[in-house]
C-alpha cells in the first residue's frame, strides 16, 4: 500500500547483497562500496531500461554510516557478543522511482492516465496569490510545499499565497492525480514555471512603473526595487493594482496577473537512501529490540525538509511494521485469521526508534528545481534494513544469515530458529 514492489525488490537485493558478503569475508558495507554507479555514471540506464538522473550512492553510505557510528558498533558487537548477547547491524541501500510522469512511456506501459500536470498561479489586485492545481492532499504535505514554491518565485512571505487543490470546478485537469511520489515532482514544477512566467510578468511592469530596465528589478520580499538604487522602487500589491486597473501598462501587456503552465515529464526521478538499524534479539523469546537507526536520503532538492522528515519518519514506521509485526494469516481453508488490530499488529509509538537522518541534495537534471520524489522513501528500506540486523545479531548464535529469508520476523518465527538451532547443538546430525 507505500512503496509496493519496491520494498520487496529492496529486500530481495539486500538479504542477497549481505549472504554474499559473508560468503565473500567482506563487511556489508564494502560490498556496497563496490557496487554503487559513479556519479560520473550518469545518466545511467539500468537492466529494466530505466535511466537514472542522477545520483551520490557512495556519499550516502558514509554519510549513514557515520551518523550511526559503524565501526564503533562494530567493535561494541564483539564485546557483546562475548557476554552472549545478541546484536546486529544492517544496512539498506535503494533507488526509489519517482514523479510517474512521461505520458508517452505511460501509454507504452499501457496505462490509459496521462502523466502531465498543470497549474495557474494567479495574482489578485491585494498582491496575494492564488496556485490552483488538480492534485489533492493525502497527508504529505503538498498545500505547504506548493505555497513555498509560489512564494519563493514571487518573492512574496508564504502566507500571502493561497493553495487550492482537486476542486474539479475551479482547479486545471490533472492527468494523474496524487499517487507514486509526484506531487513535488510534478506538480512542483509546473507551479514554478507558472509562478516563473508571472514574475516576469511583474518585473515587465514594475520595470515600466520605474521607468529602469527590466534587468535591473529586484523581486523580494513583497516589492520590486531597482538594484543599486534601494529608494527606487514599489510594493508588489502596487504593481498588482495597476496591472488590474490597465491604465499603465507597458506595450504589450495585458490586463490582470495570471499565468498557466503544463508540464510534461521528460522522465522519472530516482530518488536514493540509505537505512543502518541496530538490534538486539532476545535469544530466548525473539523479540527484537531496537538500539538505534540512522537514515541518508537524497531527494533532489529539499523544498520542506520539516515535511520531508515527517514523510520518512511515517514510512519507516509502516516499514518497521511490515519488518516486525504485521502478518496477514490464513487458516488451511483459506479464512483469514488477523481480521482485528488484536491479530495484526500494527506498530506502535513504543516500537518505533527516532530515526537520526542526514539529508543529500543531488538535483535532477531532468526538472525545473531540481526536485525528486520521496514520500514512499521512507518505507522501501526497513524490512531489508531490519532483516539484515536481525541475521547479523542472530550470526551471533550461529544462526546461518540464510535463514532470514522472509518477513515479518515475528517472535515466533525468531523463536523457532534459535529452538532449531539449540537442538541441532545439543544433537549435531549424524556424519
């Protein structure tokens, strides 16, 4: 329901990634190191024909790893173990597609939807602003995103503008909607290329008010001013009322302050993390108990990074969830047995760690601003992240990693494998 398939794919890459390097007698992390594209690797199109944009794989790793403080758990690890206590670490590495957008690749893919987006950022005679769009808010944030855009075009403070979103009478048609990580990409973007076609339009006249070159107006903080001369100048909501009144204007300009864009992808985005958690299995009833995650996410450019927190935070509380706890099971005829939140257990406040995160800001060539997606980011990585420090601490009791091949690592299923592996010590098979 976040992120599907590429939470299992990611989990299917990473259990592999760290069974070969304890085959190959390699840390996790330079098993990674090894693998990553380059950033000279970019554009990059990879074995299912997806090119990646861009990209810093190598610099997020570190970044995580010494946020989390790798090697010093590494040497904690060794001293623990010797008191038989078992604790791991894991990593998670992914590339998460992002603004489904191409329209073209979308018909080719046989999806009827387009992947185009439009917006109109209007500005009203008071100087405030109004951005209409078809998107709609789910939860992530993008009123709050698509406000910062427009003002910070504009050079106006964030509450002079006004977002009005999915209102089928007044807003432009959306292609899509709000799904698969787009909105900022997307939708961002043709908000700033409207709100960009309306500055100039303000600068045209602001330039023609005060009798300067159009080169030299300065649009901030709600006025246009003349560079190098600061008494030179008028407030925005000046210029809006002439452009309304029409009795001023420049040769060429109309009336009023609005302007539309479409956007059309060029391509997705391929956004990047990198997740390191830390556990401790109880060796005597499974329960897994967390020490400490540590999160390196690239996302282009941040537009909110307070709303891009909160978007990771969520996903790793669902991620950790699937890792742990929540199990859809079935009776032999097939009846479902977790009907309840009293059988599927949903995670809580007091199963969730603080994540710590670093942000990275590699733009994307390939959209105005430079914006990536990101609000299933967050959920892709825990399972494999989680797994891989579940392996790691249950090495401890000579557990092979093989055998987390599956989620969520419930205490039962935990308890069964180190029963097993407690038998097999008591009555090792026969030569």
């Amino acid at each position: 329901y976040r992120a599907f398939g590429q939470q299992q794919g990611t989990f299917v890459m990473e259990r592999l990634l760290d069974m070969a390097a304890r085959r190959l007698a390699l840390d996790p992390a330079e098993i990674r190191r090894r693998n990553f594209l380059a950033p000279d690797a970019f554009p990059y199109k990879n074995a299912g024909g997806f090119e990646y944009d861009s990209g810093r794989y190598a610099q997020g790793l570190e970044r995580a790893l010494e946020t989390a403080g790798y090697r010093t758990f590494r040497e904690r690890q060794a001293r623990e173990r010797a008191n038989g206590r078992l604790i791991g670490i894991g990593l998670s590495c992914y590339v998460e597609f992002t603004g489904m957008g191409p329209s073209r690749v979308m018909a080719a893919m046989g999806n009827r939807q387009g992947g185009y987006e439009t917006a109109v950022v209007r500005m009203d005679p008071s100087g405030r602003v109004t951005v209409l769009t078809g998107l709609i808010e789910i939860g992530q944030g993008i009123r709050s995103s698509l406000a910062q855009v427009a003002a910070g075009v504009l050079g106006l403070p964030h509450d002079h503008v006004r977002v009005v979103l999915g209102n089928t009478e007044l807003c432009p048609y959306s292609s899509y909607g709000t799904a698969d990580s787009r909105g900022s990409v997307v939708g961002g973007a043709c908000v700033l290329e409207a709100s960009r076609i309306l500055r100039k339009k303000i600068v045209r006249l602001a330039a023609h008010l005060l009798e300067a070159a159009e080169d030299d107006v300065d649009v901030a903080d709600g006025h246009c001013r003349v560079r190098g001369t600061p008494d030179r100048g008028l407030a925005v909501a000046q210029g809006a009322r002439e452009a309304y009144r029409g009795q001023r204007l420049p040769p060429g300009l109309e009336p009023g302050l609005e302007a539309r864009f479409t956007y059309e992808p060029e391509n997705w985005t391929f956004a990047s993390g990198v997740h390191v958690a830390a556990v401790e299995v109880d060796g005597e009833v499974g329960t897994v108990r967390f020490l400490g995650y540590w999160i390196a996410h690239d996302c282009g450019v941040v537009i909110n990074p307070m709303l891009v927190d909160g978007q990771i935070h969520g996903g790793v509380a669902q991620g950790i969830g699937a890792a742990l706890r929540e199990e859809l099971v079935y009776d032999e005829a097939g009846q479902l047995l977790s009907r309840t939140f009293m059988e599927y257990a949903l995670p809580t406040a007091a199963d969730v760690p603080a994540p710590v995160l670093a942000h990275l800001e590699t733009p994307s060539p390939k959209t105005p601003g430079g914006f990536k997606g990101m609000s299933e980011g967050g959920t892709v990585a825990p399972p494999a992240a989680i797994a891989n420090a579940v392996a790691d601490a249950l090495a401890g009791a000579g557990i092979d990693g093989g055998a987390i091949d599956f989620y969520p690592l419930t205490p039962p299923r935990l308890f069964a494998l180190l029963r097993k592996r407690a038998a097999s010590a008591v009555f090792p098979p026969s030569p």
